[in-house]
C-alpha cells in the first residue's frame, strides 16, 4: 500500500530556497484494489466491503484508462524511466482472478518500459486465495506476494475481524511455494488485544518457522475513522508495546532477518525494492480508487490522489475529473517530506541523495538536523545521517525537528 500518509506541514525555521531541477528519479507503479470481503476494525486504508459482485472486468478498464491518463498527462518536466517495481495493493487484490491480473500487467507492459528484473507484488487474503489462484498469478507475471497474515493465534484473528484462520494462513503460505513463489512477505501485527510479550513471542516465532524471505513486524495502533477507534479494544501500554518489539527485533535478528525499515525484516538482498523507493524519496504513478502518487518533474514534485469510492472512482478514471487532488509540494515542505520517509531506513541518507531527490541544497536540511543532534536523536557515520537509537524510539519526535 501507498505510504504516502498522514499530515504534512509546512515551516522549518529558515525557508529554503527555490529548489532546481531533480533528475534521475527512480519510477514505481502503486495500483490500488478497494474491495475486500469484510472491513477490519483496525484498518483505516480505502477498502470498501464487497456488496454483490466486483465489477472486475469493468474495473480493469478503468485502471488502464487511468494509467492512460497520466502518459497523456504527466507533470510538466517528469520522465517515465523503466519501472522498477509495481505493488498491487488493497483492499484485497487476490479477490481479481489471474486473468484479469494478468490482462492489467499486461496493459501496463504495453504501456510503460519495465526493468528486466521489475519486482511485482500482489497483496493477498489467506481467505482469499489458494493455490489455482497462485499459480495464476505466477503465470500472470506476479513474482512476489505478500500475505497479509497478522496473526497465527485463532482467538487475536477473531479479535480482529479477520476472515481467516491460522490453519487458512499457513496454508496460504504454503500454497504460494507450491505456486513456485520465491518471494514471498508475511504481515504480522504485536500489541495486539490483551496481547503479553510471550504470546507475542510464540506468534512471531511461527511465522519466522514458516520461513518467508521478508516479515513486516508492525504495532497495532488505533487509527482514526475505525471501528476500534471507536470502541478501544483492551491494548498492551506503551511499555510492554516496546518490550514485544525489541523481543521481536531479536528474534527476527537471530533467524538471520536483518532490519532495515521500522517495521521491515528482510534476508540479505531480499529487502522490498518498491517499499525502500517510498523511502528513498523515489517517484511512483499512483492508479485505482485512493491511489496516491508522486512526480518529481522540472523544478517541482507535485503529488496526486484519486477519488476513494469505487463507484465515483469508476465514472471518472481516465479523465482529471478523477483526481481528488493535486498539489504541489512547496520548497519548504520537502525537508520534512524527505526525512518522513529517508529516517525510517535503518540506514538512513546521504546529504547528497537529499539534494538529487529534491533539488536543494544539503544545507537546507542543516537547521533541522541541528536541533536533533543537540537532542541526541541522530548519529553520523560514514557520510550517512541516521536515527540514533534513541532517534529510533522516538521517530515522530525526531520528524517534529523537520516541520
């Protein structure tokens, strides 16, 4: 999914000055599927819960209008490089068939170059999906899934509205190998309900058993607009929140996952190459209902977001009118742009690629990073500015230094 999320504000102390010309951008294809069986609790991404039947040949069409659309229309000084990753997301994309999967890969092909070694990812339901529905998607030209597993504890599943159970998600899993996928992601949530670290723990180590190539390894949090922000479940405190992720980073650390991202853990050279563009700062074409997107084109980086609902999203693809929004990021809002996504990487940034990605000058970040050196919440080594561990436990305090 899209990570391009959250408030963005602008104002860092001394504004910057007009950025230049940003070239060499690398290129992702982010395409969003709404539907989904039935809406987590939890879940604040656009997702709508299926009534009837899913327009899926009707919403193909409206992808590939969609994606017409901005070959007709790019941002003013864009370029459309090879491709480098396309990330069908949801929703719940496993809900399409192979076919019409592979008649969107298809179109996008036709339509847009695509690196030799592109990374394609399909997120995927346990409930779903099963092993004529992997193979077609293999076939279809899909080469990496993530599966959206959460939990392998029957009773947090029920908790959370899921529409599988433990048996179902492991057999997804395996599913997806027999299918002859080599890459393959589970999602897995901690802090969840009444959740204690040694439950946590066992989770964790289950998943880990099954040995995907990459775990995302995320907290619960109550997201706004949602069901259990509504009615708050029973969550662990902060404390033992921490606990069960600095439990699970070693856990992960010894079954040879390195950690490179907040929530990401991946065998070597295994990392997600569309995730670490989001945050590298890269460009990605954004179509589908709610999709977002970012351009760097010129001397500018403008940002556009679709309509959510499915059905306005279906009368409008392929025309603005589809566009919800189009903004143009100013100069002053790109440090904070830039280090919301570049400080999440274990690695964290070279001064240079901030200005490649940009088009101002490193210096314009120094303010900034002053104010966080003075408090401890980063480190400098070899050219590259990352979080500190102390950083690392407070990022959103750290990104408040950016604003």
């Amino acid at each position: 999914m899209g990570l391009d999320r959250g408030n963005r504000q602008s104002g860092i102390g001394n504004r910057p000055p007009a950025a230049a010309p940003v070239t060499d951008i690398p290129l992702s294809l982010y395409v969003h599927f709404p539907w989904c069986v039935r809406k987590c609790p939890y879940c604040d991404f656009n997702s709508h819960a299926v009534r009837g039947e899913i327009p899926e040949q009707e919403y193909i069409q409206a992808l590939i209008r969609d994606l017409d659309f901005e070959l007709r229309f790019p941002v003013p000084g864009s370029r459309f490089p090879p491709v480098q990753s396309i990330f069908l997301g949801g929703g719940t994309p496993s809900l399409f068939s192979a076919h019409a999967i592979g008649a969107l890969l298809e179109a996008v092909a036709a339509r847009l170059a695509l690196a030799a070694d592109a990374e394609v990812t399909l997120e995927a339901n346990p409930g779903t999906a099963d092993a004529g529905h992997f193979a077609g998607y293999r076939a279809a030209g899909v080469n990496r899934l993530s599966i959206g597993v959460q939990s392998l504890d029957d009773a947090q599943l029920r908790r959370l509205g899921r529409i599988h159970d433990s048996g179902q998600a492991v057999a997804a899993y395996r599913a997806a190998r027999a299918a002859g996928f080599a890459n393959v992601n589970l999602d897995l949530m901690f802090a969840l309900p009444q959740q204690t670290p040694a439950q946590a723990a066992a989770d964790l180590r289950q998943a880990i058993a099954l040995a995907p190539e990459h775990v995302s390894y995320y907290q619960l949090t109550l997201e706004p607009n949602t069901e259990f922000a509504r009615q708050p479940p029973p969550l662990p405190d902060d404390e033992i929140a921490w606990a069960m992720q600095e439990s699970g980073q070693a856990l992960l650390a010894q079954a040879g996952y390195a950690q490179y991202e907040v929530s990401a853990y991946a065998r070597p050279g295994l990392q997600s190459r569309h995730n670490r563009n989001y945050w590298t700062f890269g460009d990605y074409l954004g179509i589908g209902a709610g999709a977002h997107g970012k351009r760097s084109g010129g001397a500018s980086i403008v940002r556009r977001a679709r309509h959510k609902h499915p059905r306005t999203y279906l009368a409008q693809a392929g025309s603005a009118a589809a566009l919800q929004e189009e903004t143009t990021v100013a100069p002053a809002e790109l440090p904070f742009e830039y280090a919301m996504n570049a400080l999440r990487l274990n690695e964290g940034f070279d001064p240079a690629d901030f200005a490649a990605r940009t088009g101002l000058a490193p210096g314009a970040l120094e303010p900034a990073l002053a104010r966080a050196r003075r408090r401890g919440l980063l480190e400098e080594a070899g050219g590259r500015v990352r979080a500190s561990a102390l950083g690392r436990a407070h990022l959103n305090a750290l990104l408040r230094e950016f604003l």
